[in-house]
C-alpha cells in the first residue's frame, strides 16, 4: 500500500495508473477549493493551524502534525488495504466473493447510499463556519479546524467512490455535492440533522458527540458492505473520526464539569447562580442535549424500513460488527417494537428482523450514548459530591422529539422525555422545558466571547486535562496571520 504524498492529489489507490479518472478528480479539485473557501470556515483560511494529515492507513503512526493553512490540506483519498479472499458477511449473498465493482442491479440503491453518506460530510462543515468566532481556547479552536477538514477528507472518500464507479451520473452527482447548501430552503443537504443550525459551541459539542455518533455506527454499518472498496473506504474513515467524538464527548464534559464547579462555589442549587457566574446551567445543558440526541436518532430512519431490510438483503448495509451476530441471514426472527396506534396507545408489533435493521442500529447506539451520559453524571458527582444526585443529566426517551419514524410528531405522535404519549398541546406547552429556545440562544451568545490567546480559556467550560499530540495546552495551537 504505497502512499502518494507529493501527488496533486495524495492517495493510496494508484490514482496516478488511471488518467481518466486522475483527471477527473483534478477537475473536481479546484470546484471543492472554492466551495472550502466560500462554505469553510469564516475568518480563519490564512491561519497557521496544528494539524494532522494522514499520511499512511496503518493503524499506528497515520498522522503526522504540523501548521498548514486549511485551503493548503493535503486532502487525500486513503482506503484500508484490501483483504484477498473477503466474502460478503451477511445477506441473501453471504459467503460469496465481495465485490470489487458494483453489482449491476444495485447500483442506484448503492449510489444512493454514497450520495447520502457523502451529503453529510460538507454539511457539518457549513453549519459549523462562524464557530471560529466565539471559540473559548486555542485548543478548542484547533480542534473545530481538524474535524472541519476531515468531515472535508470524507467528502473526497465518497466523491472518489462517484467518480470511479458510477460515471456520468456519479460525477454529476459529485457536483452536486458542492450545490447544496446546509440549511438552504431550495437546496438543503438531504438528512434532517445537516440542516439544523449549529450556533454556539454547545450545539457543537453536543453535535459531535451526538450527530458524530451516527456517523460512527453507519460507517461501522456500511465498513461490512459487500461492495468491497465502500468497506475499505469506511474503515479508514472510522479511525479519523474517533477524534471528532472525543471532541463531543470531552467537550460536553468539560461544560459539565465548569457548571458543577460554579455550583460548588455559589453554593446554590438555583440555575440561576451559574448564570450569574456566566457558565451553562445544566438544565440549559439538558435541553440542547434533547435535541441533538433526538435529531440524532432520527438519522437512523426509519424503525419499520423496506428500505433497511432491502440493503441488508442485497449485502450493501450490514449490522454495526456484524461478527458479533450468529445468524448473517436475519430472515426468520423478529423484533418487538412497541407501536402507536390509532388511539396513540403502544401496542407491541412484531416485525420481521431485517425491515428493523434501522433500529437494531440505533439500539448500539443509544446504548453509546448512554455510556456518555453516565460518565458526565460521574463528573457531576465528582465535584458536587453527594448533592450531585438531584442533578444528574439523562438520555430522553428514544420516541421524545421524533421527526421521522413510528414516532414522528409529522404523523401527530408527541411523547414525553419519559416516552409517554402526550397531545400536541402538552408538547408545546413544554416545549421550552424540553428544548432550546431564543432565550438559551441569546444567553449563550452572550457569554460566548473569543478566547484566542493561548493558555487561557472562556469561563464556561474547564480547561482539558490535556493537549493534542502530547503538547501542552498553552500550546500555540492557532497562528493567527501567519
Ligand atoms: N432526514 O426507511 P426510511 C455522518 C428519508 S452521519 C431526512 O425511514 P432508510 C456525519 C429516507 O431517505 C452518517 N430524510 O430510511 C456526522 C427515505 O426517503 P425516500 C450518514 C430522512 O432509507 C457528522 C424516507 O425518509 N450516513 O457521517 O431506511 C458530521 C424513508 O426512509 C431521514 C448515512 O446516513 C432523515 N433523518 O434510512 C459529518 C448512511 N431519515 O426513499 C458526517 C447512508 C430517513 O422516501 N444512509 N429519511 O425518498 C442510509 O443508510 C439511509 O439513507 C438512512 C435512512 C439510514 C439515513
Ligand atoms: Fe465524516
Ligand atoms: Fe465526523
């Protein structure tokens, strides 16, 4: 697996053998530049930033860390060596030979797909352009940039896959990548979550934790694919974005952390009193927690999905570690899922196992989440000690807040963070108990002031307990105007 570094464009695939496509890239090169320019982040193209780049796919020592100007990335194409003899691990074609080219009579299906997968990857990176201005450190600040580009490097594996396998209609649909814009009432980005706003570093966190997430279990989902280079592509991509959700995960504990302690030094129990001393209130914490988590959910489609149970059928989509599973076929069990009906009422259904795959899926994933939540509530017993207790955070309800799916409020279900079922005015009535609103919105905008010197930090959130790359945190992370 030989690297090419010095390549216009660096990759592990040999591009330079293949002149079509080579110079189909470098034609879509300058058009990704611009979109980076234009959608990327705002303020900070000309600034030196710590950053790694991949530069091997072995597990040990891929990165290398140096200051690159962001336009300057070397975004490359890397996938993960390819095993000889792989089979396809599950599905109606389990054991047969994974495929090296796309099966003919999947080959919308498996577009469709990519073009999803690919979609979301420049959408974080327009919903998070203006954070650079309200960061709280250096650290954090780098940290925005490094995902930024990788969820850039993502869109590059998925743009390769379109342009080498699908032709006319896969370029096209490459183009198209670079037309939709996060958010955009004529031309949105095609999953929910990509085009809700991310203002202020609590969605960001929240959404790298959260949104991120998905992102870990459908690429551990799609790394099973029987399309052989779509596997090899998804696990390179899996090892990069690790990073993103220790950027979540971390992050949300350190604002935890910051309340707990403002809480510890007010002596009061009244949200009001971190608000004072200009950290994030937990119950404020709470609500935007029930909102990335609730959008988040709503990635995984469907609970009841031909569409699932037809990509996992055909060997496009397997389970998250499909090894773990005894059974790759999936076609004689069911799953219990409790349903509402015409009176709103649950009612248990049984659904044969593959048109539920979406939340087999989303079941690992909520039970991830789960594990998060538990080590921030550690956290808040931590500093708060036995008082910590009546302030503990939690995961909603997984039918709280639902936009697609057997829940959908669209369908006219409305349930509690508890997953009870409620009336659409009982929602509305809670629903600034339940989720963010203007006022949460201005409060966090208020306090978020840059913090662009380095060694210090913003008073809502706590310093990490360490640096990226063995550096300290007083590390000059960003150089600004160098
Ligand atoms: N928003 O059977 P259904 C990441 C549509 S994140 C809007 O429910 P299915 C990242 C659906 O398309 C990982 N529309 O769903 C994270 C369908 O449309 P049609 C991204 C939605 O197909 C952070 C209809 O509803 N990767 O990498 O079983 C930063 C009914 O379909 C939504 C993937 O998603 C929604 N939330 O499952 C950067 C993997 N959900 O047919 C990056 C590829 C559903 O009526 N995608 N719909 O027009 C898939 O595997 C599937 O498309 C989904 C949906 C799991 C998303
Ligand atoms: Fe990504
Ligand atoms: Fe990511």
């Amino acid at each position: 697996m030989n690297v090419d570094l010095f390549e216009k464009i660096p990759n592990n695939v040999n591009l330079s053998a293949d002149k079509r496509l080579q110079r189909a890239l470098e034609q879509w090169l300058p058009n990704y530049l611009s979109w980076w320019r234009e959608m990327g982040p705002e303020g900070f193209q000309e600034d030196s930033i710590y950053l790694r780049t991949a530069v091997s796919v072995e597990p040990d020592g891929w990165a290398h860390f140096n200051y690159v100007k962001m336009p300057e990335y070397r975004w490359g194409i890397f996938l993960e060596p390819k095993q000889e003899g792989r089979t396809i691990g599950f599905g109606d074609h389990y054991g047969q030979p994974a495929w090296q080219d796309v099966p003919g009579e999947y080959r919308t299906p498996l577009r469709r797909i990519i073009v999803t997968q690919g979609d979301t990857e420049p959408a974080s990176v327009e919903q998070q352009r203006r954070l650079g201005h309200s960061a709280p450190s250096l650290y954090d600040l780098r940290n925005l940039f490094q995902v930024n580009v990788e969820e850039g490097r993502h869109l590059w594996a998925m743009v390769y896959l379109l342009h080498s396998y699908f032709g006319k209609d896969g370029r096209e649909e490459a183009e198209a990548m670079l037309e939709r814009r996060s958010g955009d009432s004529d031309k949105p980005r095609i999953l929910g979550a990509f085009n809700e706003p991310i203002v202020n570093w609590l969605d960001f966190f929240m959404f790298t934790m959260f949104t991120d997430r998905d992102g870990k279990f459908q690429l551990y989902s799609l790394a099973e694919s029987g399309f052989d280079p779509l596997a090899r592509t998804c696990r390179f991509m899996l090892t990069e974005e690790a990073h993103h959700m220790f950027v979540g995960e971390t992050g949300v504990d350190r604002v935890v952390q910051r309340a707990a302690e403002l809480m510890l030094q007010s002596g009061s129990d009244d949200p009001e009193a971190v608000r004072k001393l200009g950290g994030v209130p937990l119950d404020m914490l709470q609500r935007h927690l029930n909102l990335w988590f609730s959008v988040s959910e709503d990635l995984f489609g469907s609970e009841i999905s031909s569409n699932a149970a037809d990509f996992f059928a055909s060997g496009l989509k397997g389970r998250y570690k499909e090894a773990q599973y005894e059974d790759h076929i999936a076609l004689d069990k069911h799953y219990d899922l409790p349903v509402p009906g015409e009176d709103g009422r649950l009612a248990s259904t049984s659904v044969p196992l593959r048109n539920a795959m979406n939340e087999v899926l989303r079941d690992q994933y909520v039970a991830d989440c789960q594990r998060a939540v538990d080590k921030w509530n550690r956290t808040i017993e931590r500093v708060l000690g036995e008082r910590g207790a009546a302030h503990r955070l939690r995961l909603p309800h997984r039918r709280f807040h639902r936009n697609i799916g057997a829940y959908s409020m669209a369908a006219g279900y409305h349930f509690d963070p508890d997953g009870n079922p409620i009336t659409a005015a009982e929602f509305a009535a809670q629903r600034g108990r339940w989720l963010p609103g203007p006022e949460d919105r201005a409060y966090l905008q208020e306090i978020q002031k840059p913090v662009l010197e380095p060694g210090k930090i913003a008073g809502w959130v706590a310093p990490p307990a360490r640096g990226i790359n063995g550096q300290p945190f007083e590390f000059e992370y960003v150089r600004h105007g160098t």
